[in-house]
C-alpha cells in the first residue's frame, strides 16, 4: 500500500502543476500590447516559464518573486528573487519595490500580466508609511501562533499593506492587468489568494477589527489606524481568471486511485479545523471502514481536501499536514491494509522540508519502540521529529505548485 500511496503523490502532484492552467488561460487572452510580467507566490517560477514558453519574444520582461528553493534556473529577460515565508523578510520587500517600480512605469500601451499563487501574501509586500517590516513579522507570527485561518489572516495584512487589497492593480494603471491566479485558498475567492494584489476587498475594517479581538493581537496607535482605513472596493482595469484549486487536486486524486483499484469517495474540499483534530477523524472513519461500520468497502479511497490549521502550544518543529498524520497514528493502530497520507500540494508543510506524513497500522507502535510519546510530540507541535524519527515523513522537495492539501485514506 506505501507503494499505492507514492503512486498516487508522485501523479497528483504532476497533474497540477501550474504550466497547463497558465498555458490554458493565455490562450483565452488577446494581447494587443506590449506584455510585462509579475509573478509571485510559491508557483511564481514556473507559471512565468510557461508564460515565456508560450508568448515568446511577444513578452517584454518582467519579475519573478517566489520562496527561497523554488526558483529552479534563470529565465531571459526576467528578474528573479527568493524572499521569506510564511513570515516577509528584507528581500520581500526589495522585490516587491522592483514590481512596484514595474508597475509604476507602465503606459496605457502596455499590459501587465499578473501571475499569482499561495503564498504571495508573505512574498509580496510592502508596509505603508510608518509601518516597518518588524511590525508586520510581529502581527504575522501572532496570527500564526494564534492558530488564524488563511482569511483572518489576510483580512489584517492586506489593511497593512501597499500593494494589497488591489493597491498593485491600481499602480499598474492606466495599463490593462490579466490576472492568472492558481487558488491555495478555499473558496477560490481573489480577494484572499495573496490578499488580492489586483482584487477588490470584500472584507471590511470590522472584519478586521473582530479579528483582533479574536486573537487579543498587539497592536500600536498607527497599526490599528490603518486597520480602520477601508480598501478598496471597485478596480477596473483587471481581467481576472482564476485556475487549479483544491478541487482540482482532489478530483486528480480520485482518478488516480481509482485506477489502482481502489473505489474513490471525495468526501469535502473545503476541510477547515485544528490538524490534530483533523488527524484523529480521519483514523476513525479509517477504523470504521476498515470494521464495516460504515458506507466505505475496501478497497476504497476516501479523500480530503482543504487548508487545516495548528494552534501553536509547544516549540517544535512540523506543518499541519504532519500533524494531521502523527494525530492518526493512534487511532489507527493494529489496522492492517489501512494507510492515511496528508500531503501539502507545495512539497514545504510548514518551516520544514517535508510535505506532509504517511501513516499505517505499525506506526504507534514504531513510535513507542523509539520512545515517542504521541500526546507529548502534539502538545510540542512536534510532528516532524517524530515522524522522522520512524520514517514516515513525505519528502518531495518544492513542487512549483501550490493547491492547498490532499489527505487520503486508503483501505485495501
């Protein structure tokens, strides 16, 4: 079944990489100017190499900001930078006044093609006057910590920002933008996939305003003064198509198992909860198929998608999809013919090297034979030592993707 598992990762990964959706909504476009590009997020790389493979001398130049790792070689005539994430950093900054300085330089005989993918948020900033990057890395790791969903978090960073919110559409004007936009975010809403660079906000002051609340955030006299100013609501010289998408991956995962034999059920794409608790669900629909006790019969696969999030308790080192995985390993125990696989589409879960954790019948007891405690390594958010420590990290390294996340059952 391992052998099952790395099938079905190594083929959804390659089934949604960016170069087809990109590829697609070109062909949709007539451009009748010259053509600039902007990348960003974790896709950025290989979404502007399928745009330069498919304009050719047609594209004037343009800008790359992606993750440091996931750049993958030089591209002519495009400027190329690594920055932080999840957390912006003085190279985030130095590229984004570069696209700034694009942007700002256009004419209404140019058109600016905008590619945009999860994790553009942290890539693809710069504060507004008398906000440092400080203040923004404090309020992000409260957020993180916090356990703040992709939305609430984007609802506070797009209100201390120059460029979100749709600030960048409006500085490329009067030039024509065409957004390309792989979702990472539930609901494929473009105001929230890397707080809508070129996107009207949906969101308001007071959404930002609860959100603070929420999560007791600190916060100085500008910071909260800029969270009351509201964004803006009408953009007008955007096209904006939105391509991949957590439905997508899983739909893709569903082929694939099935032709592997196994009976696809694709139970939600929008699983949104704590990891761990998301962890230990999965094991007892696991137990329950595995017993009869439900409407899933082996061999079947049973298929989650979506974006879980970890409340930070201890000071160790994982991502939501390793904890999902080492959350189920307890419950699961002793099942025989019984995997579950929890797979971030990036090939990074969270500040780590790993995309994720694959788990069977034997792993609790693989644990214990190591000496981990489970409920400990939980509590320490340390799922990434413990998983390694018993060979059950997926390693994929950066898959130039980034549609939110995959977990699977599998019952043979």
């Amino acid at each position: 079944m391992i052998h099952d598992a790395q099938l079905i990762i190594k083929n959804i990964i390659a089934e949604n990489m960016p170069d087809t959706a990109v590829e697609n909504a070109l062909r949709g476009h007539d451009f009748k100017k010259n053509i600039y590009v902007v990348a960003i997020g974790k896709a950025a790389w290989v979404m502007a190499r399928a745009a330069q493979d498919f304009l050719g001398d047609r594209l004037t130049g343009g800008i790359v900001v992606t993750k440091y790792g996931h750049s993958m070689g030089s591209l002519p005539g495009i400027k190329i930078y690594e920055a932080g994430h999840p957390v912006s950093d003085e190279n985030t900054i130095a590229a984004t006044l570069e696209c700034v300085k694009l942007a700002e330089n256009l004419t209404k005989d140019d058109e600016l093609l905008f590619l945009v993918s999860g994790g553009g948020s942290a890539l693809f900033e710069l504060p507004p006057d008398g906000i440092t990057l400080d203040e923004v890395q404090s309020i992000t790791n409260q957020l993180l910590t916090g356990g703040a969903d992709i939305v609430e978090m984007n609802t506070i960073r797009k209100r201390l920002s120059s460029v979100k919110a749709g600030r960048f559409a409006l500085l490329a004007a009067p030039a024509q933008v065409y957004a390309i936009i792989l979702s990472d975010v539930l609901g494929d809403r473009p105001d929230t996939i890397a707080s809508g660079p070129a996107a009207p906000d949906n969101s308001t002051a007071d959404d930002a305003m609860k959100v603070v609340t929420k999560y007791n955030l600190t916060l100085t006299d500008l910071q909260k003064k800029y969270l009351l100013q509201e964004t803006p609501k009408e953009i007008t010289n955007v096209k904006t198509v939105v391509m991949g998408g957590v439905r997508f991956l899983c739909e893709s995962t569903a082929k694939i198992a099935q032709s592997l034999g196994y009976a696809p059920f694709v139970l939600t794409t929008t699983m949104n909860c704590e990891a761990a608790d998301a962890g230990r669900l999965l094991a007892s629909v696991a137990a329950d198929a595995r017993a009869g006790r439900n409407s899933f019969k082996a061999p079947c696969a049973i298929i989650y998608g979506g974006e879980t999030v970890v409340t930070l308790t201890g000071k160790g080192k994982g991502g939501r999809c390793q904890e999902i995985a080492l959350a189920a390993t307890k419950g699961i125990e002793g099942l025989e013919d019984t995997l579950i696989f929890a797979l971030g589409s990036d090939g990074t879960d969270g500040p780590t090297d790993a995309a994720g954790g694959i788990v069977d019948g034997d792993t609790a007891s693989k644990l214990r034979d190591v000496g981990i405690d489970v409920d400990k390594a939980l509590a320490d958010n340390d799922s990434y030592n413990a998983l390694k420590a018993v060979g059950s990290l997926i390693v994929t390294g950066p898959t130039g993707t980034n549609v939110n996340d995959v977990v699977v059952i599998l019952c043979r």
